[in-house]
C-alpha cells in the first residue's frame, strides 16, 4: 500500500497527559506525523514518522495513503494505551478549513486541489469518530512557532518560511489570519523589482521574490547573475553554474567572493519585502524559519539592512528572530489549530 518503505516504530510507553492529537505535515516530498501531547501551555513531540508523499501519482492515491497513514498511527497510540482527542493537520496548498478541503494547488502535488481531506478521514471507521482540523502547512508552521516557539507571549506575528520556495503566515491573539480567500501570508509573492523577468512558481514574471529569494532562487540568482557578469580566465568561465542554493552558500563559505554577493543581493530584497507586509501589518515580532536562514551571517544581514532600508521609522525596530522549533513547528500548529478547533464544537 505504502510507495516506500517507511519509518514507523512508536515508543510510546510510560507517557502520561491530558490531551494527545494525531498531528500530520504533508508536503510534495513527505509526509511527517508525530504525536503530539499538549497540556497546560507545554507540549511534547512523541516519535515522528513520515512516509513518502508520492506526489505523481496524484491526489486520490496521496489521500488514500493519508487515511491508512492515519489509522496505523491510531493502533499504535491506542496498543500503548495513548488516547486520541483529535487529527490536527497541515498540508500544502490553499485550505478551506471550514470544509475540510483542499481549495487550491500547485502542480507539484497535481490532483491534490478539490481532495476532500476531512470527509475521507471521517467516513474512516477506525477514526472517523474524531474531530478533524487542517490548515495550511506554513499556518501550521507559523501557528507552531508563535505559540510555543520564538514568537511565544507576542500578541501578533508574522512568520516567514524561507525554504525551496517563500511562505507565511499572520497570527494574531493566537488565530491563523487567512483572509477572504484562505492565501493571507503568501510572502513569496510580494512584488520586488530583484524578480522581475524570472519565472515565479505561481506563474507570474512580473517581479516575485520567490524565484530569487528563496533556496531555489539563490541559485537561479546566482546563475542569472553569473550569465550577465561571467569573467572568462583561460579561455573558460571563472564562475561555474551553481546546482543550488547550498551550493551558492557552501562557495560562500568557501571564500567566492562573488557567491558572498549574490547572497547580500538576494537577502537585502528578501529584507525589504518582508519591511513591506511589516509596514503593513504592524506585528510584535518576525520570525524567520526554514533552511534558508542557516546560510549564516552575511544573509542574516542582508534581510537586516532590507528591513531597515524599507521600514517605517515605527516598523523598523520590530524585532527579527529565527524560529526554534525546527521541523517540530508545522506538527505543534496542527495539534494546537485542532485543539482550538475542539473548543468550538
């Protein structure tokens, strides 16, 4: 059933809480689940596991695959004795939480638009029974960091995911702020004049700042630059292609100075944009997560002097952290959205 051989051994002896959640991060590579116990402002992570996402082979198999994915999750917790509360997820894509569905997706998960994630989970007989709540997955990440990482005991936060693309998300009192259309947050599509020309995932050339911010944008950045300011030593190009955006960094670190560049370029715009929607939104605190943000200190920097270049006098102090929870984030969202959710039923 499984496309892959997966990772799946719970120790869950000898654990004790008032609240368990089944929480699950899907993503066009994998899919993660943990359980994660929540008690009196704490929580706990026990044992993640994940599986293949099996993207292309379309929405129906990666749904059938969730549920089952799900269940066996189930058996574990409740053979250790685990009871379940709720099925908190996060997933990628444009949610419609109220439904339970997936409103909107890119092509990296094609067929994943229209799936009814909810219903298939309810019409489970194994674990229909309990409540289910999905939001996006950089809502789930930002929902993680801001209410028991960096951005803990802040009334609002804008969280910003800097990744294989750019993502966000805005919380304020403890509530994912979606917008009319479920896409507040999307940061990777804030305009720049750095992006304009180069293709965006979404489509667009006019000037997003994902293609030439993001880990995949530092290479194309990298390699757009190079194209224009190539220098030619014995006849052979000086700088060779970059492959990604570890590699630009990793040259970075290796003392290419030109590498050095392309990251304070691409940093300082990142820098400015994310001055834009602060401008905008006023919040307590930005935190910064996602791979990105270990490049190091000079694109650290770059978004530093971004900001201050582009925000208001009032804005300009905000603070700007990096997230703590690591790949935990996204997981601690989803438990804590359904454990909200619960409290409506």
């Amino acid at each position: 059933m499984f496309c892959a051989h997966d990772d799946y051994d719970l120790h869950l002896d000898d654990v004790v809480s008032d609240r368990f959640y089944i929480a699950v991060d899907i993503g066009g590579t994998k899919i993660a689940s943990a359980i994660v116990r929540m008690s009196y402002g704490t929580y706990e992570v026990i044992d993640k596991n994940r599986m293949p996402t099996c993207a292309q082979k379309g929405g129906d198999d990666v749904l059938y695959r969730l549920v089952d994915f799900i269940e066996r999750q189930f058996r574990l917790a409740s053979k250790q004795g685990i009871p379940i509360t709720g099925i908190g997820i996060g997933t990628a894509g444009v949610v419609d939480s109220e439904h339970g569905r997936i409103a909107a997706a890119t092509n990296i998960m094609p067929g994943w638009a229209g799936q009814h994630v909810a219903q298939a989970i309810h019409e489970s007989d194994l674990v229909g029974h309990l409540p289910v709540y999905m939001v996006g997955d950089v809502g789930a990440h930002g929902l993680g960091e801001s209410q028991y990482g960096a951005g803990r005991g802040h009334e609002s936060v804008l969280s910003v995911g800097v990744g294989t693309g750019i993502g966000g998300a805005i919380i304020r009192s403890g509530e994912l702020i979606t917008g009319a259309h479920g896409v507040a947050g999307h940061v990777g599509h804030i305009s720049h004049a750095l992006g304009v020309g180069v293709t965006c995932s979404c489509g667009t050339t006019c000037g997003h700042i994902e293609p030439v911010a993001s880990g995949t944008g530092l290479a194309i950045l990298y390699n757009l630059l190079r194209s224009e300011n190539s220098t030619i030593e014995n006849g052979q190009e000086y700088v060779q292609p970059a492959r990604s955006g570890l590699d630009v960094v990793n040259r970075m670190n290796e003392g290419e100075h030109f590498a050095r560049r392309v990251i304070e370029i691409s940093a300082t715009a990142l820098g400015e944009c994310i001055a834009g929607m602060a401008n905008l939104l006023d919040p307590d605190v930005i935190v910064l997560s996602g791979s990105v943000v270990k490049a190091g200190e000079v694109w650290w920097q770059g978004v530093y002097t971004g900001f201050s270049h582009a925000a208001l006098p009032l804005i300009s102090a905000t603070p700007i952290i990096q997230g703590n929870l690591g790949d935990d984030a996204p997981l601690v969202g989803a438990a804590y959205a359904v454990s909200e959710y619960i409290k409506t039923l």
